[in-house]
C-alpha cells in the first residue's frame, strides 16, 4: 500500500480492503465539487442576471401590480419553497428505486445531462434589457418564460441532488467514517461553490469596467452594460457546466452502495409517516429552516451589497473570500470538536458565536474604515458557524437515519436527505427573497445613473445585517431538544446488527 493510499485511509478513518474505500470516498467528493458548480452558478448569480443584466431590477419595470424586482424576489422564494416540499417526493423516489446499481447511485448518471441543459437554459442571452424596460407585455412574457424555465430546473436537480446525499449512508453506517467523508466531501463542495463565487464577480466586474466612472454605470451606457452581463452569465454558465457533468458520472462509476433495503419499495404515504415518526429528524430540519437567512450576505444581497454600496462588484469576492478561513479551520477541526463536545453542542456553540457576531456588525456598521475593518474580522469569524454546519448537519441525519431504523426497522435515506436538500433550498430561497427584497426596499435602480441613495445603502445593510443575525440564533432553539449522541448511535448500529443477526439465524 502507497503512502498515499495509507495517508487517505487515516483521513476517512478506513480500513484498507473492507467497507468503504478512500477510492469511493474522493470520487463522491468529486461529484459534489462539479454539483456545487451548477447549484452555486444558479443560486447567486441568477437573480443578479434577472435584476441587472435583462434589467427587471428597473424602476420602470412592473410584473402585474408589482415591481419588477419585488417579482424577481417572490419567483426566488415560492419556487425554492416549492422545490423544496418537492424532496420528500424525490426521496421516497430513491427509496422505491431498485436498479444493479444500487437506488442512489444512479441518478448521478441518468441526470449530469439534463441538469447542464436546464443551467444553460436559465441563462439564456437571447432576452433583450431595452425591450424589458420599454415593453410590458415583453417584459411580461418573458418572466413567465423564465418562470417556467427556473421551475423546471429546480425540479430537476433535485432529482440528483437528493439522492447524492443519501448516497453517504449506504457506503457506510459506521458514523465516524461517514462523518469523515462528509466531513471532506463538504470541503471540496465548499470549494467548488468558492471559486464560482469568488471567480465570477472578478470577471464581471472587469468586462464592464469600461462603462463605469467611479464603480457607477453611466447613464449613456447601461444598456451596454447590461448586454456585456447577459453574455459574461452565460458563458460562464456554460464552462462551468461543462466541467462539471464528468464529474457526475466519475461519482457515478466509482461509488459502491452496501447498505440498501432489500424489502419491497414503500410508497410516498409510509415514507411520510416514517418522517414524522422521526422526531430528531424533524428538529434538524426545524433549526435549518430557521436558520435559513443566517448566511444572507453570501447570497446575492452581499453581491448588491458590493456592487451599489462599495461601488465594486469584485469586492463580493472578498466578502466571500473572508469566510473561507473561519470555515476551513473549523471544517478541520470538526472531527475533534463532535468528539470533544458532540455534533449537537458543537453546532448550538458555533451559532451562538454567529449571532453575537453579527449584531455586533448589526450596531458597529460600516460607514468608516474602521469600521469596516472591524466587520471583516466578523466575517473571519462567521466562516465558524458555516464551516461546522455544513458538516455536522449532514452527519447528523445520517444519525437520524440509524435511528430511524433503530426505531421501526426501515432505513429510509431517501426520505431523510431529502430534508437535508429541503433545508438547503429554504435557506437559498430566503437568501435570494431578502437580498432582492432589500434591493427593492432600498429603491436600487439599474437603470439609472444614480442607482442608490445613501438613505438606501443604510437600509441594504440592515436588512442583510439583522436578518442573519435573527437567523443564528433562531437555528439554535430546536437542537437543544436534539438528544442523539455519538455514544447512542453506536448503540444503535449494534442494536440493529444483533436484530438482523438475529434474525438470520432464525431464518435458516
């Protein structure tokens, strides 16, 4: 055995030739590296591409009785939330699913396609800004059809995105190598969705510097500019999605499931009371629910934020920038905190953290330089909280996926993670709703020369600011009644394995 292979045997805590290998393990954290191309390309930057580039963002653009960018906020929430009650119908999908490959496993191969042509369709350069602006019947038509495109794509990545995370648990039920797993297989999904966020504002901002003075678009050329970021979204879009789809089916081809029911399917209606029967299940989704709004500012109100207030879109690439080290260090250390305080007070200890650290950004506020400089440490440290939570939340399920099995036999992963995907899509929704919503708030005009106030700037930064911070703490309330630790699922895994045990004997 190379030292390569000894070093990643250590890492996920494998043993070499049996159970789950550090092969599968780098191959399920490929997939996700080139999922979190498509999911982060979508979900940061399609509002902007609907506010900015097509131009509904405009004072003169109205949806029905609504303003255009008050539209733009409600298809952002109602679409999130309705794909996101759409995963408990996935999930029991996956768990009827019955194929040589396993139930999880292929959907990474039947849906890399259709996921790329979906993205590629969100960001199509064919609509035209000026028409937007000057048609309300164009302007109309044209939102129903990128309604209807964006519906369509929720739908179908959820088809893969469900089962990807199920995945984990049937490599493996020992939760300390699946927390491991999880544990890396966070890191490089963060990674991935780091260098679309971080990447795409820099070119933005440098393909459309010629049309600003001062960080502002002049009035002679919004139009321009507009077109230029219609073009820039889309190519971006397309050399992300297509470095994405091998990775999809490399996961696919080098991934092993072992623990599946063999039992005949159960329908949608059991696997529904199976979700409530699971209560530490539910308080999870609960607390993420929540805690939807509690990382706002890396969604598309942080990139408002950074193009209206800063007068630099690219200064979103260091917001963002400015997390990665609180969260790396604290992905790092996930292991030796669940083991010294336990996934649940290592989660309830971090949000605490995120809270005080955002209504201190709240009643500091950022019209000086020092300011600033005192809100930057804020977001070193808010990269804690979000580091641990994408990590330990999914660690946990697959607890609650033990338990679930501990209590009634069934395993049901496909019903389980599909709360977690529930969760990622309610805090993307919320994410999306309030960062356009204090777009709106703060009378942001695109298509104007002047397309903030200072009036507005303030506003913007409260809403991002206190919306996040009510969010920590409000993700907290529901886990101090989660009561599985690691020494009880333990327990558990070796409960079921003397039923089955068991029960194999009696069967011969």
């Amino acid at each position: 055995m190379s030292k390569v292979e000894t070093l990643l045997h250590k890492v996920f805590g494998t043993t070499p030739g049996e159970g789950v290998q550090p092969k599968e393990a780098v191959a399920y954290s490929i997939t996700g590296f080139g999922q979190n191309f498509i999911c982060t390309i979508v979900g940061s930057y399609l509002t902007v591409f609907i506010t900015d580039a097509l131009l509904f963002g405009s004072a003169e653009v109205k949806i029905g009785s609504i303003s255009g960018s008050m539209a733009v906020a409600f298809l952002m929430l109602l679409t999130r939330v309705y794909d996101g009650f759409n995963d408990p119908i996935m999930g029991s999908i996956v768990d009827k699913t019955r194929t040589k490959y396993g139930k999880c496993r292929p959907f990474l191969k039947w849906m890399a396609i259709p996921i790329a042509v979906a993205t590629l369709l969100c960001f199509l350069p064919i609509w035209s800004g000026q028409s937007v602006v000057e048609s309300h019947s164009y302007a109309v038509r044209t939102f129903v059809i990128i309604t209807v495109i964006y519906v369509l794509w929720t739908m179908i990545y959820t088809v893969a995105d469900v089962p990807y995370w199920g995945l984990s648990t049937c490599m493996t039920n020992n939760t300390i190598v699946r927390g491991n797993i999880l544990t890396v297989a966070r890191l490089v999904c963060t990674l991935g969705a780091g260098i679309v966020t971080v990447g795409v504002p820099i070119i933005t901002s440098a393909v459309t510097a010629k049309y600003k003075v001062d960080g502002v678009v002049t009035e002679a050329n919004i139009l321009a500019n507009a077109n230029t970021l219609k073009w820039t979204y889309f190519i971006c879009a397309l050399v992300f999605v297509v470095s994405a789809v091998p990775m999809f089916f490399y996961g696919f081809k080098n991934t092993t499931e072992r623990f599946t029911s063999k039992e005949a399917p159960p329908s949608f209606g059991h696997n529904i009371k199976l979700l409530f029967k699971n209560k530490q299940l539910l308080l999870i989704v609960l607390s993420g629910i929540l805690g939807g709004a509690r990382m706002v500012y890396t969604y598309t109100g942080g990139l408002y934020f950074a193009k209206y207030v800063l007068k630099n879109e690219g200064m979103y690439s260091v917001i963002t920038l400015l997390v990665v080290p609180g969260g790396l260090v604290a992905s790092l250390l996930v292991p030796w905190m669940t083991k010294k305080f336990t996934k649940k007070w290592a989660y309830i200890a971090v949000h605490i953290l995120g809270a005080v650290t955002m209504f201190a950004m709240y009643f500091i506020g950022y019209d000086a330089k020092w300011k600033l400089v005192v809100c930057a440490i804020g977001l070193v440290l808010l990269g804690i909280p979000q580091g641990v939570n994408n990590i330990v939340t999914y660690a946990m399920i697959g607890d609650t996926v033990d338990y679930l099995e501990w209590k009634t036999g069934e395993r049901g992963e496909g019903i389980c993670y599909a709360m977690q995907t529930l969760i990622n899509k309610i805090g993307m929704a919320l994410g999306a709703f309030i960062g356009v919503f204090s777009y709106n708030w703060a009378g942001i005009n695109p298509n104007s020369g002047t397309p903030i106030t200072p009036e507005g700037e303030g506003i913007l930064w409260k809403l991002l600011v206190l919306s996040g911070a009510l969010s920590m703490v409000g993700t907290v309330v529901p886990m101090l009644f989660y009561n599985i630790t690691e020494k009880r699922q333990a327990e558990m895994v070796a409960e079921i394995a003397a039923r089955q045990s068991a029960e194999k004997t009696e069967a011969e």
